[in-house]
C-alpha cells in the first residue's frame, strides 16, 4: 500500500485541480458557490485517493490498466479548461482566448446541419436567447466535441499500434472491471460482447437524447439557458464527455472479450497438442 500512495496523492490532487479549475480562473463567482466547488473538490480528491491506495476493486474501472484512465482524464481537463479559456474571453479578450474560441467557433459551424449534436444542443435554448450567448454555445459544443473526438482517436491508436491492455501483462477483470461479476449470467465472453454494444450504442445515442429530454422537460419546468459560465462549462463538458466514455468503455469490453476467445482458443490448442500420441 505505501507504494501506492505517492500516486494516490498525485491522482486526488489533480482531481481537485480539474473541480476547480473553472472557480479559478472566471472571475466574480459567489463566496457561497466558492465553498461549494471547493466541497465537491475535497469529497472527489478523497475518494480518488481512497480507490488508488487500495489493492481492493472499488467505483473506478481499468484503475491498473494505463493509459485507459489518464486518456479519459486529459480529455476532460481539456475541455474544462478551454471552455473556461471561451467564457473568460467573452468578458476578457485575450489572444490565446481568440485564438481558442476561433477554433471552436469553426469546429461549431462546421458540424451545425441539421439533427446534428451542435444543433440540437442550441436548439434546446429559449428561442428568446440572445445570438451572441447562441454563438458562445456553439462554439463550446464544438470546441468539447473536436477534444471529445481527439480522446477516441488516441484511445484506438493505443488499442491497435499498443495492443492495450496486453502491454501491461496480465488483466485483471476483478480489479479493473469491479462492477461486472464474472460469476453471474452466463457466458463471461458473450456478456463482454453485449455490454460492449451496449455501452457503444448509449454513447452513440446520448449526444442525440439529452438535448432532446431537456428541450421536452423545459415546457413543464424552468427553460435551462446556460448563462452561468459554470453551468455552461460542466453542461457541454458532460455532453461531450460522457458519450466518449461510454464509447471508450464498450471498446475496452470488447477488446477484453477478444482477449478472453484468444486465451480460450489457445488452451484448447495445447490441450489437443497434449493428447497427442508420442
């Protein structure tokens, strides 16, 4: 355990980095908002650290199958932290700040056609939305899809060119995948394959749904209009996150399961070879 620690510290600092990151650097947020992020940044740092000081399954997947977690991590701290760059920049212009928001803005206006993800999620604003808040919207949709994009990229290149996991030796599936039994249901393989497409599946759709289910809950409840910096960030960063995940997730699956048809395959072959009369 003391070996793990070291690491367990840096992970949960980091953590409490990204929380805060957006209360950092926009100015003029509420002390009472302050104290907020500054709770859920210590109860998130905590719990990081409690999963990876401890030899023992917990909440976190692929903890010891790298770089599967820290892709994930980087492609969300990314987005924080850029989508923070935009909204600071919409009040306080810099040249990094225009030079972010001209990316996104292009990435934004690029894949807004219709029924695409970009459209909907502007779409789902009150049609009294002011355009230059529209803009802003567009571009941090497009500048959290273009780094949502980038992070299943880079995770199939190290799935391919890396072989990941096997690279990192045995995987462990009680460690790494602790919310899946592989005692129960069946067939591990078959249930790898099918939650592999189903993760697939939900990550391809959610894009699509969410905007959707808030634009049909906005006649019954308050419209969300994502005018609070804070709530833009972590609303489009959610977004954009949350479906590569689950994408990233169901290939993960699906590589372990093909792992686990080689390994199969090859018992069976030493076990014919070992039947073999000498």
């Amino acid at each position: 355990m003391v070996q793990r620690v070291p690491g367990a510290i840096v992970r949960a600092l980091l953590i409490v980095v990204l929380l805060a990151t957006p209360a950092l650097l926009l100015p003029g947020d509420s002390t009472d908002v302050t104290q907020a992020v500054a709770f859920i940044a210590i109860f998130a740092g905590a719990l990081t650290f409690s999963e990876y000081a401890s030899a023992y399954p917990g909440l976190i997947e692929f903890r010891y199958a790298p770089p599967f977690n820290r892709i994930r991590f980087i492609s969300l701290f990314l987005t924080v932290f850029l989508l923070t760059v935009i909204c600071r920049g919409h009040d306080d212009p810099t040249p990094f700040a225009a030079f972010v928001q001209a990316i996104g803005a292009v990435i934004g206006h690029a894949i807004d056609i219709p029924y695409s993800p970009v459209r909907l999620i502007t779409l789902m604003l009150p049609v009294d939305t002011p355009a230059a808040h529209v803009d802003l919207v567009r571009t941090a949709a497009g500048m959290a899809y273009l780094i949502s994009l980038l992070m299943l990229s880079i995770f199939v290149v190290v799935l391919k060119v890396f072989r990941w996991p096997a690279n990192h030796g045995a995987f462990n599936v009680w460690v790494n995948l602790p919310t899946f039994d592989p005692t129960v249901g069946g067939d591990v393989v078959a249930r790898l394959e099918r939650d592999a497409r189903f993760n697939i599946a939900l990550g391809f759709l959610l894009p699509f749904l969410v905007p959707a289910v808030v634009q049909a809950a906005a006649t019954s409840l308050q419209p969300i209009t994502l005018e609070s910096p804070q709530t833009l960030i972590w609303t489009i960063s959610a977004w954009a996150f949350l479906p590569a995940s689950l994408f990233m997730r169901g290939i993960a699956m699906g590589r372990i399961a093909d792992m686990i048809r080689e390994k199969r395959r090859q018992n069976r072959a030493a076990g014919a070879g070992s039947l073999q009369p000498v």
